[in-house]
C-alpha cells in the first residue's frame, strides 16, 4: 500500500474542508464589522445635539399684576412669594423653547430633540418636537389640544390620533403640568384651587372640561419650590386603567429676572425611568398666540 499516496490524499482533504471553514467565516465576520459598524454610527448620530430653534420675539411690556391672595397653603404661599412677592404677574400665554432627550420606546435609546411649546394660558396649547439625528430632523411631532380636542400627529409606524377622549385628559394635564412655566396662572386663573395637605405637599385641582383632575404637588423643604407633580393618566387610547404620571422639576434657572424650571423629566410609574427630559433655553411671556397656537411647525 501507497502510504505516502494516502497522507497526501488525507492532508488534502484537510486542507479544503479547512479552506471552506475560513470561506464561510470571512462573510460572517464581515457581518459582524457592518453591523458593529452600523451601531457606532447609529450611537455617534445619537451624541450630537441638534441648534435651538430661533427666538422667539418677546414682547416689551410690563404685564398686569394681582396682589398675592391670602390663606394659600403653607407651602404654595412659600414658594410663591419667594418668586415673585406681595404681587404675581398675569401671564396670559407663553412660548417655551429648548432642547431635550426623548425616548420613544421603553428601554429603547434616547434621542436628542429640539421643542417649541405655545400656550394660551390654562386654555390651549401646541408641541412641535423634532428627534435628531446628526444634529437633522428624523421625526417630526405635531401635538395640540385647543377648544377641548387633543390631536397627536407622527409619522409611521408610530400612531396618530384626534379626538381621543383618552387623548384629551392626557393632553389637559400636559397643558396644567407644563403650567409650571407660568406658574402665577396657577394662582390667576379662578378655576384654579388648591388645598392643604403638610407643610410640604399641596393639592392642585385643575378643570378637564366639566370635570376636575387633582395633582399631588410635592415642594422641597430646603429650596421651597415644587419638585413632583403626581397625577392620574392614560396611557393611550387602549388603556383601561389610569396610570400614575410624574412631572419632576431637576433644575431651576433664570429666565426674564425669574426662578423657572430649567430641566425636568416626564415618566410613567409603571416604566421607571423618564421617557422625556426637557431643557428650557427661552420663555416669552404675553406675545399674542392666538393664531401662532394653531399652526403647525415651529
């Protein structure tokens, strides 16, 4: 028997099947680089912040001024007082502008977004957010709740809705929470009221048309300003059941010679981490909105 033959044929035959092992590799590995690669880009477009949107015009006047009224909870006439004195401003509407970080599906990442919030006063708002990417628009948001109806505008896949009454007592407490940035209204508007709980915690009772919703509003002892807004919410359109809905304050800075909120977070009880952190670059008080509010876009 031919040995020599044998070792030669067996070592062959190694060395193809050794070849078609590092063939089905290469593609693999291949693969392995795209994709690595893909997430690091997708990672890094995620990193850049987009440019504010331009400023608004304020408007150069000195709003009307109501005295502080008498027998506020002890904590509300704390931080009221500390903000604006023996008398509070009427603010009528406000234009709020900035940056933030959202996060559209729970556990998914965050995306770094730019807003622009309009309201008229306690009545009417609308969002127009825009998630970047590199810094470009990769989601366009419409909101709006005006004369009592919500409309959420989105691109697909996510859903769009109007007239949603579940819709619009999520919308009616986004347009009482985001009241922080105005928060003489609180004490302006008459449908407004709120009642004693400790030296720290307060209720805010807020119309939702014919109805009334309540806030737990949770102030900090060492600062005197209202930190927590614990408030009952749906979900969406297919909740059966209302879920605790937190608007905290982080941070305050000054805007116009006043202490506002300068980042805050929106989260869900049931999700634990916020899906929204908002950072205040501009508010403009008492501009004229009426039809600002209505439209579309910044």
């Amino acid at each position: 028997m031919n040995t020599r033959h044998l070792r030669i044929t067996a070592a062959h035959s190694a060395g193809r099947a050794a070849r078609r092992r590092v063939g089905w590799r290469r593609p693999l590995g291949w693969s392995a680089g795209i994709l690595a690669g893909l997430a690091l880009l997708g990672w890094a477009g995620l990193q850049v912040q987009p440019q504010p949107f331009p400023a608004y015009p304020a408007r150069l006047s000195t709003p009307e001024a109501v005295p502080l009224p008498a027998g506020l909870p002890a904590p509300v006439q704390r931080f009221y007082r500390q903000t604006y004195g023996e008398f509070i401003p009427v603010i009528t509407s406000a234009v709020v502008t900035g940056r933030a970080s959202l996060r559209f599906i729970p556990g998914g990442p965050a995306f770094p977004a730019r807003f622009r919030f309009v309201h008229e006063s306690g009545r009417n708002y609308r969002h127009y957010i825009e998630a970047t990417w590199f810094g470009l628009p990769l989601l366009r948001v419409n909101e709006s709740y005006l004369d009592g109806v919500s409309r959420q505008e989105l691109p697909r896949p996510f859903p769009s809705s109007v007239g949603d009454p579940k819709g619009a007592q999520g919308a009616n407490l986004g347009l009482w929470s985001e009241t922080v940035w105005m928060p003489s209204v609180y004490l302006t508007d008459p449908r407004v009221h709120w009642t004693a709980v400790n030296d720290e915690t307060a209720l805010l009772s807020v119309p939702f048309g014919e109805e009334r919703e309540t806030y737990v509003v949770r102030f900090d002892p060492a600062t005197g300003r209202p930190t927590l807004f614990e408030s009952m919410r749906y979900h969406g359109p297919a909740s059966q059941e209302k879920t605790l809905w937190l608007n905290q304050t982080l941070d305050w800075g000054e805007f116009g010679g006043m202490t506002l909120p300068r980042e805050s977070a929106a989260l869900w009880l049931d999700q634990g981490r916020p899906w929204a952190v908002f950072t205040t670059e501009e508010v403009v008080y008492n501009a004229d909105v009426r039809e600002y509010v209505r439209q579309r876009g910044q």
